[in-house]
C-alpha cells in the first residue's frame, strides 16, 4: 500500500468514527433535552365575613397541585384571637368582646416549594352577641349601677366574667355537670334538663359553641354559669332556670319571626332560686303582638326567687312584656320574687309592657332605656306598670321615651304601697308618672321634655305623691 493509499484509509476511518458517534444527520438542527416545567398550586375559599363573641369561626381553603407537590400554606394580617395550622390552611378561633371591630388585610397562601398562589384579601368583622357590646363590669366591690351590688359580692366567684379554660368537648348537652368542669358543646343535640353539682370553691360553665337549637334547656343545681347558646323558633324557648342557687345565663339568644299563637315565655327563674344572674342575653321578634289581638308572649319572666340580677340584656318586639316581675296571683304561703335588680337594659317595640311588676317587692329598676310601645288590646303603652302587689319599687336613672305612659301604678290586684321615682328623664309621652294605686309615690330629680302631663295623682283612691327637684 502506497503512503497516498494509507492516507485515504485514515481519512476514511476517522469520517466513519464521527458519523457513528454524532448519528446520521436529517438536513436539520439537532433537538435540545426536554425540561420539567413546575406547574403553580391553585387555592380557592371564601372565608365568612363575620364572627360573634364567644362564638367559633372557622375557614379551611381547598387547594391542588397538578404536579403532586407537597403544599404548605402561611398567612398575612392573621387576626390575634385565630391560630392558623400551615399544613392545612385552616384559620379558626373564638373572639371576645375585646375583638369587637373589623380586621382587614387578612392573606391566605399556598405554596409548593416553588411556586405559590393566594386567595384575595378579606375581612373578618366581630360583633357583640346582644346587638351591642355591654360596657365593661365593674370590679366585684363596687355597684353596677346606683343601688345595684355586684353579684360577685354574694356568688363568692364573678359569674359575669367567669371563664375558665376548657376541660372538655363535647357534641351534645350533657344532663350532668360536675364540680370544676368548663364544657364546650358543638352540637345541637343532647339533653333538655342539666343538674349542675358544682361549689363556690369549684363553679362549672357549661358554654356553647353558638351552633343554632331547636330545643330549649331546663338549668338546676348551684355555681354555675350557661353561656353562649343560641336558640331559633318562635315556639322554642332558651334557658329556664329551675330551683337554682348561684347561677347565671349570659350570652344567648332566641330569635324567632313573630309567628308563634302559644303563650308562654322565651327565658325564665322558676321555684326556689336564689341568686341567679341574668346577664347580656338578646330576645326578639317572638309572637309580634299587633295591637288587636295578644298572644301572651313574655321575653324575661322572674317568677320566683331571691336575690335576682336582670343586667344588659336587649329584649325587643315579643308578643307581651320584654321582662315580667312575678306571677299574676301569689304562690302558696305567700311566696313571691324578693329583691330584684334590673340595669343595663334595652327593652322596647313589644306588644305590651317593656316591665310589667306582679307580686314582687324590693326592686331596683336603675339606668335601663325603655321605649316604643303603645295602647293594645291588652296594654295602655306603658314603660312599667306596677299593680297586683307589686312593692317597694325604686325607679332610677332610666331613660324613657316614646311610650303612653312612663311610669304607672295600677289598681288591678291592689297596686304598690310605696314607689320611688328618682333622677329619670321622660320624653315624648302623654303621661310622666301616673299614681293611681292608692300608694304613696315619692317623684324627685326627674327631667320631664315633651310630656303633657309629668305627674297624675288620683286621689280619690287614697294615692298621694311627693314631688319635688323635677323639670
């Protein structure tokens, strides 16, 4: 072989080489390595735009990832009272009245690693289960109005700020309560009669997650607290409190649509109580009373007892009284309702009386606002009305407007031996302070705008007044 032939053979060799390791060419550009694109999670939800007081809120989003990624979620502007769980998205908590507001800006994310996605921006606005929030108690020692002690001072315990931590969950209404428990119901079900066994030294609170009954509950035992339920049916009920000592309902609600035709009442202290406390609970529309004909529907009846607190409560448009003091006849033995202290309350727009007084005696109606109603087939539209018994009835520091009467003692069963009228302001009315009776009415301090007549006594029944610092 020549040196030109061996040439040729390497050439052709190392050609060869290059076709085999770069492969046969197709006449165009070579194909780059496909890449794996990562493909962003989507969230969906809409979260509630509201929460209530010492009721529970909770919002879990839904989220994918088409690529099978893990996914954690994180949070912006949470607001104070939630947690938040990063593995599930969950935002959940229970508000309290130092909540009360709107917190905006809230941002829930989510997340692969990689890539995120976020749900808008919103708000959460807290509201006060009564309507309104109440002001903030005053220390046990001090009053809670004029002449009102502290329940503190006689319970031993604070059954208006009472709120132990949770010792246990449970989804419906237990028909027992022991000494020292804190139970959360979430459910609707479960019992309508729970005995509390509890002591001054170990009260219980049985507290409700605010989801709705149908079903009103019977309370009895001592030291304890009911809080938070909620109650919807004109025919339902709520709380009755039955031979109860060292007991308080506060925080609930009946809410009906002035459809129900029975008689009766939504909220009750029934037998031989003794210090129970009625406290920021809101009652309305119930059995609407149209002005023709009555279904006898009260808000608040304290039929029995000693030593009862009605504080800051909102009771409005049910179909007779907001709150009835006593019975319409006295219990055997003379038993009736003793010592009764009514503050902070907004009754109106019923279809009988905001306060109506029967066989009771020693009450202290101080700094309530009472108004919106008028003459009906059963009431002549006054603000309270004092007859059968009713004595020894101390009426102060209210605000009381746009109603018939503001104050009245009647002559129906025998009306109050002695009211007293003091530092109150009437407005819009056809009548102040009407003493027809036969007592004696001491009427001072009071601010009389836009009344016809400020004071009627009949004297042809025996009643006499003292009046004097009016204007």
């Amino acid at each position: 072989m020549t040196l030109i032939h061996e040439r040729i053979c390497r050439l052709l060799g190392i050609a060869a080489a290059a076709f085999l390791l770069t492969g046969c060419p197709t006449g165009g550009s070579s194909t780059a390595p496909a890449t794996h694109t990562n493909t962003p999670p989507v969230i969906s939800g809409t979260p509630a735009a509201s929460a209530t007081v010492s009721c529970g809120y909770s919002f879990a989003p839904t989220a994918s990832d088409a690529d099978g990624d893990l996914l954690t979620f994180s949070i912006q502007q949470q607001p104070t009272w939630t947690d938040f769980d990063p593995e599930t998205g969950q935002l959940s908590g229970q508000p309290g009245n130092a909540d009360i507001g709107i917190h905006s800006g809230t941002v829930i994310s989510v997340s692969d690693g990689d890539k995120s996605a976020s749900l808008p921006a919103f708000s959460i606005e807290v509201t006060a289960q009564g309507e309104e929030p109440p002001s903030p108690p005053p220390p046990p020692g001090e009053e809670i109005a004029r002449n009102v002690p502290h329940p503190a001072d006689f319970f031993g315990w604070d059954p208006l700020t009472f709120d132990p931590p949770t010792t246990q969950t449970v989804s419906s209404v237990p028909s027992s309560v022991s000494a020292g428990s804190s139970i959360l119901v979430t459910g609707t079900g479960g019992e309508n009669r729970v005995t509390f066994n509890c002591t001054q030294a170990a009260p219980c609170l049985l507290k409700s997650s605010c989801a709705v009954r149908s079903q009103a509950i019977q309370v009895s035992g001592s030291h304890f607290v009911v809080d938070g339920f909620v109650f919807q049916g004109d025919d339902t009920g709520s709380i009755y409190v039955v031979n109860a000592i060292f007991a308080a309902v506060r925080n609930t609600e009946h809410g009906g649509t002035n459809t129900t035709t029975s008689n009766g009442t939504s909220m009750s202290a029934e037998g031989a109580n003794n210090n129970v406390v009625f406290y920021n609970n809101h009652i309305h529309n119930i059995a609407r009373n149209d002005g023709s004909s009555e279904v006898d529907h009260m808000g608040l009846t304290v039929a029995d007892g000693s030593n009862t607190w009605v504080i800051d409560n909102h009771i409005h448009e049910v179909g007779a009284d907001s709150l009835k003091l006593g019975q319409n006849v006295s219990r055997a033995g003379g038993i009736f309702p003793t010592n009764i202290w009514v503050t902070g309350n907004r009754f109106y727009g019923n279809g009988e009386n905001p306060i109506d007084i029967k066989w009771s005696q020693d009450i202290w109606i101080v700094d309530n606002e009472l108004y919106g109603v008028s003459a009906s087939v059963s009431s002549s539209g006054e603000a309270i009305v004092i007859h059968e018994s009713g004595d020894f009835v101390h009426i102060l520091d209210n605000y009381i407007h746009d109603v018939r009467v503001g104050v009245e003692t009647a002559t129906s069963g025998g009306g109050a031996s002695y009211i007293e009228v003091d530092g109150n302001t009437f407005e819009n009315m056809d009548i102040g302070v009407h003493n027809r009776g036969g007592g004696h009415a001491d009427v001072t301090n009071n601010t009389f705008t836009d009344v016809d007549q400020p004071i009627v006594t009949d004297t042809n029944n025996g009643s006499t007044t003292t009046a004097s610092g009016n204007n």
